[in-house]
C-alpha cells in the first residue's frame, strides 16, 4: 500500500478488543473481502497486495 496514506484513527486491538471475535469470524470477514474484490475486478497485484496488509491485523483483532 502507499506511504502516503497516514491512518490516525483508534489502533485495531483498542478497537476490536473485547468483541469477542473469534478465528471463524476473521475467517468469513476474509472470504467476504475477497469476494467483493473478486465482483469488482480488482486486479491480482492490488488484491494481493490489500489482502496481505489486512493478514498483518489479524493478531490485533481475533480474540485467542
């Protein structure tokens, strides 16, 4: 993803902490995501590039 984008909001553990989701959750939010990529064509070096920047959020947002 660019450098240039600068995310000031609440860090994911703060955000997700307590929600209680679960790895079957993550796993289904995951599907989704690529789905939609799929329907609107994103092409493979953009989808791959977004969907390995979400797996680096995994440990913040699954509750273990």
């Amino acid at each position: 993803m660019s450098d240039d984008f600068l995310y000031t909001g609440r860090d994911m553990k703060a955000t997700h902490g307590g929600l209680g989701i679960t790895e079957d959750d993550w796993n289904a939010a995951a599907a989704h995501l690529v789905e939609s990529l799929d329907k609107f064509k994103v092409p493979k070096t953009e989808k791959d590039e977004l969907v390995a920047f979400v797996m680096t959020l995994k440990k913040d947002i699954v509750d273990k």
